[in-house]
C-alpha cells in the first residue's frame, strides 16, 4: 500500500479473506486500507473482527484507534472494546 493503491490492497486483501477467513493480519491489512478510503464504517469492522480472531494483535490499536480514536468513540458504543 505504500505506492497507494489502496483500493488494489482492499480488494487483494478481501480475496485473501475468503481463502483463509481466520486469518487476522489480512483482517489488519484490509482494515487500513479501508482507513486509507476513508471507508470508516468498514476499518472499524475489520478491527473489531481482528480483536475476535487475535485480541493481542498490536496493530489492531495503531490502526484503528491511534489517531482516529475520536472517530471510533462517535461511530459506535463498543470502544471500550477496542482499548
């Protein structure tokens, strides 16, 4: 994603996703790159996914709540889960 081609990573990643559904890091990946979008609704899905799959996956707060924190507090009342 660093030469920004954010959409190709989203769509690779969900690929990816159907052919290993427990994977976290592509739940991670595509997370950012839904972030990257501005696709809010749908980085914050992937998170909470990424929490259920890996609940020790340090990316997971770097992504989702790092700068956006505010952001996630307003979308949805599950914060507290993200933390």
């Amino acid at each position: 994603m660093k030469d920004g081609k954010h959409i190709e990573a989203m769509l690779n990643y969900t690929h990816a996703i159907k052919i290993q559904p427990n994977n976290h890091e592509f739940y991670s990946n595509r997370s950012l790159a839904f972030l990257k979008l501005e696709q809010h609704y749908h980085a914050r899905e992937d998170s909470l996914k990424v929490i259920q799959l890996n609940p020790t996956w340090p990316k997971v707060s770097r992504y989702c709540i790092g700068n956006r924190r505010s952001l996630f507090i307003k979308s949805s009342g599950e914060i507290s889960q993200l933390r």
